[in-house]
C-alpha cells in the first residue's frame, strides 16, 4: 500500500513519514553524494598529479634551454674566434 503524505504534524502518519523520508535520503541519496564527492575528488588529485607533472616537465625544458643557450653562446663565440683569425690570415696573407 503507496504511502501517503499526512498533513497532521502530530500523528504518528506524519512522524512515520518523516521517518522513512528520511531513510529514503539517508539510503539512496547520500550514498550517491558520497559517490560523487569521491568522483570529484579523484578528478582534483589527478587535476593536482598533472600540475605537477607539467611542472616537472617545464623546469627540465627550462633547464633544456638555458643549456642549448649557453651551448650556442659558446657556439657564437668560437665563430667570433673563427672570424678574427680568418682576417688575421686575409691581412697577412
């Protein structure tokens, strides 16, 4: 027999079902924020695991890159080097 909503605050109807209204949230509703909380805070840890990730990834390419500069300063300057000396030849020779 389908339950109805009883409109006396105080009868023992309406207690009972407020009762198993709340049981009716307690039992499905909460168990499915649970879930959904849980789902939400799996999403931010690996939201927070890629950040990190990322990070890691930028200081390697940053360390990456001021080695390729310093190589190519060293670079330039052996051209620069390069260059005196070939003048050197060409006044000389």
């Amino acid at each position: 027999m389908p339950k109805e909503e009883v409109t006396d605050p105080g009868s023992i109807e309406q207690l009972q079902f407020s009762i198993d209204a709340v049981g009716t949230i307690v039992n499905t509703d909460l168990p499915k924020l649970a879930r959904s909380i849980a789902q939400l805070d799996e999403m931010l840890n690996n939201v927070d695991a890629g950040r990190k990730r990322d990070n890691l990834v930028l200081k390697e390419l940053g360390s990456n890159i001021q080695d390729i500069d310093a190589k190519l300063d060293m670079l330039l300057g052996k051209v620069d080097m390069l260059e005196r000396r070939f003048a050197e030849l060409m006044i000389e020779g």
